[in-house]
C-alpha cells in the first residue's frame, strides 16, 4: 500500500529498494511526540506492514534527536492530559496504539538512534529488533521522573537485552546512559560516527531485504514466540496503571518541576 509523505506534518515516511525509512519530524521540539506524532507514526508503521513491497523498516528522527519522548506541555498538562486519563481509565484500557503498530509490524525494524532517545522515544528504539547508535545517541527511562512508568518496551523488552538487574536500576533511577554505555550493556548492536549513521542502518536494511520475505518475517515472528511476550496483555495493564499515575500529585509535580526547570519534590501521593 503506497501513502503519500504530504499527508503527513511530523513524520517523513518513504520507501525505497525494498526498505521503508519512517522519520520523525518535529525537530524544533526534538521530535517529542505529541497527538498527532503519536498518529502518525502509528499511520506510517501500519502502512509499511500493509506493503507487501516493504522487507525492512528504519525507524529515526530528524537531528538533533531520535525523540525526546513525549510533548511534556502538550500532553501532560490542560486538555490532552484530561483526554488521555478518561482514555486510560476506561473499563478494559487499551495499549498504546503506536506502540502495538511498531510491536506487530512482522517486518524487520532498525532504530537508527542518533541523538538522545528518552522516556517514550527509548521505548521506541526498544521496540525495533536492532538499535545502531550514532555517537550522540543517549536513552534514558526517565518516566519515574514524571512519575509514571514506562511503556511495553522498559517492562517487556529491556530486561531481556540487558538483564533483569541492569533493568530495574535504569528504571527506578530514570538514569541517561550515553551511546557507548547503551553498547556495552547490550542496548544497542554497536555505536558508528554520526555522519554514517543511516549509511549504515540502510546496508544492514539492505543485508536484510535481500533475503526471502516470507522467511524473514516467520523468522521474527519465531523470535516473538520464544521470548513469550503477550505484548496486548502486558500493554493493557501499563495503560490502566498510568490512568491511575496521572491523577496523582506526584505526576502533577514532575511535569510541573519539569517546565519550572528544578528538581521535583515527590510526596508519595
């Protein structure tokens, strides 16, 4: 299924030899996901697994961030924070949908990480198969500094890369650790010279798409299997615990220390 890049204003969707390429595109808000990010980049992910011409996915941002997680004034504060509690706190919560898009796209999906990629952002590297860092890459876990917690990828996926141990404390302490950290631990696949960066997702992308489609995606969906994830399941509770989060006092004074610039002063309620 062809779709057409003018349709979108935060996101860059393109493809070519076989391997689709989705960018985010706020880079005067350092690609921080706001509602209609969030969209579209659910938009661009189900329109790559609905082109039987798309073998692989490279999944970026425009420098000088991967992404900054989510917009803090536009989506934890007035309106959109009101919308997103009635939203979590319905009777059966549904998982983040742009998250669940990158989860079941059965293709291949490269995070070419060049820049920092915190909170929501290190969810997204973390739900690609393969992270490559450029030498400015830096992830952090930084929701327990909101007073949440993190998505299917901190819960589900880190411990496996890095360790059940390794997990908890970049979890609970909300810690930023720098590209050649997130390499040593196992975060990333290896760090490259920013400059090559996508020269480098794009050959391995190619490696990849030159091999038999099919096989390709039975084999991430094998890898799927074996690490027995119910990505549904687990998204769902993370969805109703953070439609408790947000209406707490605690939530309320990290993005208000966040905007204040200052450290927060969390009360346990």
């Amino acid at each position: 299924m062809a779709i057409d890049p003018s349709r979108f204003e935060t996101v860059q969707y393109t493809v070519a030899n076989h391997v689709a390429t989705v960018m985010l595109n706020r880079p005067q808000r350092r690609n921080a996901l706001n509602r209609q990010a969030y969209d579209e980049l659910e938009k661009a992910f189900r329109a790559a697994q609905a082109d039987s011409d798309v073998r692989c996915v490279i999944v970026t941002g425009a420098d000088p961030a991967f992404c900054a997680g989510e917009d803090v004034k536009e989506m934890m504060t007035g309106e959109q924070k009101d919308a997103s509690v009635a939203k979590l706190t319905s009777v059966r919560p549904k998982p983040t949908p742009a998250a669940m898009a990158v989860l079941e796209c059965d293709r291949p999906v490269i995070a070419a990480v060049n820049g920092p990629a915190v909170g929501w952002g290190m969810e997204l590297a973390l739900f690609a198969d393969i992270r490559i860092g450029s030498e400015r890459a830096q992830m952090g876990e930084i929701f327990i500094k909101r007073g949440l917690i993190s998505d299917i990828g901190g819960l589900g996926r880190l411990p496996s890369l890095v360790g059940a141990s390794k997990a908890a404390e970049l979890l609970f302490t909300g810690d930023v650790v720098d590209a050649h950290e997130a390499e040593r631990i196992g975060i990333l696949s290896r760090v490259v010279a920013h400059d090559t960066l996508m020269d480098e997702a794009r050959s391995l992308a190619g490696r990849i798409a030159e091999n038999a489609p099919l096989a390709l995606r039975y084999m991430k969906e094998g890898l799927r299997i074996s690490a027995g994830q119910d990505y549904q399941a687990l998204g769902g509770w993370v969805s109703g615990t953070l439609g408790k989060l947000f209406q707490t006092e605690d939530h309320s004074e990290g993005v208000a220390s966040f905007l204040e610039k200052r450290p927060p002063q969390f009360k346990g309620r």
